[in-house]
C-alpha cells in the first residue's frame, strides 16, 4: 500500500531542436562501456550468441550558435562504437578517429600495438575535439551525427565544474535514462560505419 499523499507529479517532454550542421568544438564529457550482441549473432551468422564490448561517447559542445542561442553545453552522442582498432575499405574505424582527434596526433605503431583500454580512454575525458555534425533523417526525424573528428586549433575555455553538472546524465530511480532528447534518438539508432567489418 502506498501512501495516500503521495502525488505523481506532471512532467513535460524535454525536446531539443536538431544541432544545425556544422563543425563545433566539444568536451568528452564521459565514455562507458557495455556488452552488446554482435551483428553477426544477432543475425543469426553465428550458432551461440555473441557478444562485444562497445562504447558511448558523451560529448558537450563549446561553442556555436542556433539563430542567437548559444549551443555550449548542448550534448551529442557516439554510441555503439566497437572496443578495437579496425582499419578496412573506408579507412580507420570511429575508435582510431575519436581516440587520434582527441589526443591530437595520429597513434603511433606502438600504441596500435599495445592496445587501447580503460585507463587510456578515462585519460581522454576532459580533452577538446572538432565534431563535424551532420543531420540523419530517419522516418518523420532528424537525427543530430557525428560524422567526423577532427584534433583542435585552440583550447577554448573548458566546461565548469557546474557546467559539466548540468550535462552530466542523471540515473533515474527506474532505469538509467536521460532527459536530453539527443541520446534517447541515438541511443537504438545503429550506425551501419559501426557494424564489426563493414568500415
């Protein structure tokens, strides 16, 4: 039995607009890992499941503009990006590109040969890139995509410790969720350049 006053609240959807298309510099704000089923399991090309460790990028913009708002502090998400380095017939995987814009050069043999793990990527959040943002329509929507990366000119002034609170996703008490309407579009929106081998 609940308590009798206890009140559900009313709550209004949070709808950002699209970012418009544009090169913006940004903060990774966080990176997380989960495990997913691969495509080929998931296509049924394999006889047992399988699964794959998989990455999402949080991002917050610093600068740019819609119209006269300012955009920092907006997000933008990468999800689904594979936990390994992958050059094929389109060129370096998202990984390679993130991990290269961020650290501000190209990885070296030995890096590539040593790997990427947790630590290393932990040791990215904080750091500044250019995201190239380009629209994704899919049915009657449009879909903020990052579509390239790119290393920085110029540090800008960073986020804020209030800022980066303010971006920061919240857990809720049901689920792990978000309020930003930018990972709820992207979180099931599955980049065909991220399926294992296709890039």
């Amino acid at each position: 039995m609940i308590d009798d006053n206890l009140k559900a609240p009313k709550k209004e959807t949070v709808v950002f607009p699209p970012i418009p298309e544009n090169i913006y510099q940004a903060e990774l704000l966080d990176v997380t890992s989960n495990e997913v089923e691969t495509y080929r399991s998931k296509t049924g090309k394999t006889e047992e499941k399988e699964y794959e460790t998989v990455l999402k990028f949080q991002f917050t913009l610093l600068n740019g503009k819609d119209g006269e708002d300012s955009l920092r502090g907006r997000n933008v998400w990468h999800n689904f990006v594979p936990m390994y380095l992958y050059v094929g017939k389109n060129g370096k995987n998202h990984l390679y590109k993130i991990v290269e814009a961020l650290s501000g050069s190209e990885l070296t043999p030995e890096e590539e040969a040593e790997g990427i793990d947790g630590a290393f990527l932990n040791g990215l959040i904080g750091k500044q890139c250019r995201l190239g943002i380009k629209h994704k329509k899919k049915d009657d929507k449009v879909y903020d995509n990052i579509e390239t990366y790119y290393a920085i000119e110029n540090e800008v002034e960073p986020l804020s410790d209030e800022e980066k609170e303010k971006a920061t996703v919240k857990e809720r008490d049901d689920k792990k969720g978000n309020e930003n309407s930018e990972k709820e579009k992207t979180e099931d929106d599955i980049n065909s350049d991220d399926i294992p081998f296709d890039n």
